[in-house]
C-alpha cells in the first residue's frame, strides 16, 4: 500500500449551540482533516484536537504543525503492508497523539476500500450496530438541564452523561435523577476535582450512576486509586489512557472501573485496539468517547466501537446533535431504541461531502511522491512551500 498523496484540510464549522464544560464553553470548530490517496484508494481521517490545550496538550495548531513538518513529509511516498503499521513509522514522535491518529485513521479508510471491507470487519468488530449515549454540556441552572434530559431520552439514547463542575454538579444531578430515576447516569468532571475534595465526590454516590469519568488530574493515575478506595461509585479514566500501558498501571493500581476509548486520544485505531485488549482481558468494560466531532470522526468512532469489549454505550451520537449540516452522506441517525446501524459498505461507510468541505475549508497542504507539496493559504492564494 503505497502512500500517494495526503492532503490536510483545517475546516471551521458552528456548532447547533454552545457546549460548556469545565475547560469552557465552545461556540464553533476548527478541524483538520486528512485525505490520504494510497494505491488509488481515498481514506479520511479527523484530527479530534480542540482549539485551546485545555483536554491535553495538543491544539488544532500544534496539530497541523506536527503532520505539516514531520508526519506527512515522513510518510509520502513509503510502502506499508497494513495502516497498522502506520504507528511504527511514527514512532519517533513522542506525543502528538491526535495528530498521529488523524494520519493513521485515513489510511485505515484507505485500506478498508482497498479490501473491500468496512472498516469495522476490518478492525475486528462484531457488532452490527452499537449502542448510544449523549454527552449534554453544563445548563444554566438544573430545571433547563432536566428538560434537556427528557429530549434526548425521547430521542432514544441508552445513557445521559452530565457534564459537571464544583458549584454545578449535586443540585444539577438531583435534580436529573429525581426526574428519571431509572435511566443510566453517568456525570463527567474533565478533571475539575482535587483529591482534597474526595467528602464532596463521595455525595454524588447516592445518585447510583453509571461512573464518575475522570474527576481528577488530568495525568495523575494514582490519586485517582486513593478516590477510587473512598467512593462507591465506578471511576472511568479518560484523559490519563494515552496507551495499552496506562490503561495496564491504571488497572493494576485499581484507579478505575471502566476506561474511555478515544481514538485521538490514544493515537488512532491500532492504539485503540491495543487498549481495548487490555481492558477485556481485564474484565473492564469500555465505551467510545466523543470530541464534538464531524461526521468523518464519528464514522471512525462507530467502526471502533464494533471491537467486542465496548459494552456500554459511548459518545456517538446523531450528526444533527451538533451540527446544521454534516459533511458526509447519510448523515449519523440514531434509532428509537437509542442506537446506530453499523455501515456495510467499504471504508468508514459514509459518503464524503467534497463541496461542503472545500466550502468550509480556510488552510489546505497537499503532499505527493511525484511532485512537492504546495500550501493554500486562508487568504486562498496558492503558494509553494520550501
């Protein structure tokens, strides 16, 4: 599979409404995008980075930074026997999990239209379709939230997951748990807790939720087996799993119940395979986490969600949750008993919208192995790069 050409596209989309969590409150996206053309086969990968490094330490610039000077120039023109092997050739670049994921995800698309398969036969996967969850943003006071809640469970979805933060989370989880007190609740700190404040985590045990996701520091797997021992409540990790490795220490140190599986994350699907492994061995069940995705990112996420250990429902949610139009076809759907068709055609399945992307497009590089690559940018005129 040779690496023809890779193009790297930042988009600028609005989201439907504003999404608050603890790191702020998002109105819009800047997004990379990768096309790689490999033995004449189009794939396409996301580049999941947000636009400040309040998640992690990566950025959408550090991102286009990163594949403009080291991974796309390293990559075209190579021969790889299988995307897999995408991450050994990367490997010399610490970090830059989401820029690397970005690269390695299309040239999976890649592969999978060249097999003929969906990526999810690809990747492993056994499910015809998977279950799903929404992620609702921090409300202005609980009433809004709750009635928040009711939409989103009249439109099927198997889990609500809250965003929280301190002086926004008891009033706001009551009052959502009196109101429904069967569903799966889950609530999600974004790491806004210290360890100090373990008595004040410890009172959302009396809610029953599903798990409490990454209520402490972002890179810190042992404090977070201290609050581990001292609630009753399932901890999931997030921002801590970069790799099979700290899912394995996270584990073995009892810091969590269940794991959250994002592809940028832990630097595209052979990570996330790896990691997915651990954790079923382990009896630790996963499920796929969301970064306010386009539908490019949001195929890649249903694919990977198809691998057996993903046995709570995740992220995944329909297109017309954030945006006012896709940039694929069909658009993500969710059906009435809160879950999404897994697609049976080649590659991530959806269609890619062209005109709606080049309409949105505001930087654009371009790399081939017959000839340099040249730079596009914001302003439109075209220019060759060193």
């Amino acid at each position: 599979m040779k690496i023809e050409s890779i193009t790297l596209r930042e988009i600028q989309m609005a989201l439907k409404a504003p999404f608050e969590t603890s790191f702020g409150v998002s109105h819009h996206r800047r997004i990379l995008l990768v096309e790689v053309v490999a033995d004449g086969a189009t794939g396409w990968g996301e580049v999941t980075a947000s636009e400040t490094p309040g998640y992690n330490s990566e950025t959408t610039d550090t991102a286009w930074h990163v594949i403009y000077d080291f991974i796309a120039p390293s990559l075209i023109g190579k021969n790889l026997a299988a995307a897999s092997e995408c991450g050994g050739m990367l490997a010399a670049i610490r970090g830059h999990e989401m820029a690397r994921s970005g690269v390695e995800n299309a040239l999976w698309d890649a592969e999978a239209r060249l097999k003929g398969v969906p990526l999810a036969k690809l990747l492993g996967g056994t499910l015809n379709e998977i279950a799903s969850g929404v992620s609702l943003g921090i409300r202005e006071n609980p009433q809004s939230l709750v009635r928040k809640v009711e939409e989103e469970l009249q439109c099927g979805y198997q889990r609500i997951k809250l965003k929280i933060k301190p002086g926004k989370d008891l009033d706001y989880v009551a009052a959502v748990r009196k109101a429904f007190p069967g569903i799966r609740l889950s609530v999600d700190a974004n790491s806004a807790y210290r360890l100090e404040d373990a008595a004040h985590v410890r009172k959302l045990d009396e809610f029953k939720l599903l798990m409490i996701e990454q209520p402490l520091n972002w890179d810190d797997i042992y404090a977070h087996s201290k609050l581990q021992s001292r609630i009753q409540s399932a901890i999931c990790l997030d921002e801590c799993i970069h790799n099979a490795r700290h899912a394995l220490t996270a584990i073995e140190l009892n810091a969590c119940r269940i794991i959250n599986i994002k592809l940028g994350r832990v630097g595209g699907h052979s990570e996330a395979r790896r990691v997915e492994q651990v954790c079923r061995t382990h009896s630790i069940p996963v499920w796929c986490g969301g970064m306010l995705e386009t539908g490019i990112g949001r195929a890649h996420n249903i694919a990977m969600s198809t691998l057996a250990g993903f046995t709570l429902p995740g992220d995944v949610s329909a297109s017309k949750r954030y945006w006012n139009e896709d940039i694929i076809e069909p658009e993500v759907e969710v059906t009435s008993r809160g879950t999404i068709h897994v697609p049976k055609t080649p590659g991530i399945g959806y269609s890619v919208k062209r005109d709606r992307i080049e309409q949105f497009t505001v930087r654009k590089n371009h790399w081939s192995d017959r000839r340099p690559f040249a730079q596009t940018p914001a302003s439109g005129t075209a220019a060759s790069a060193p």
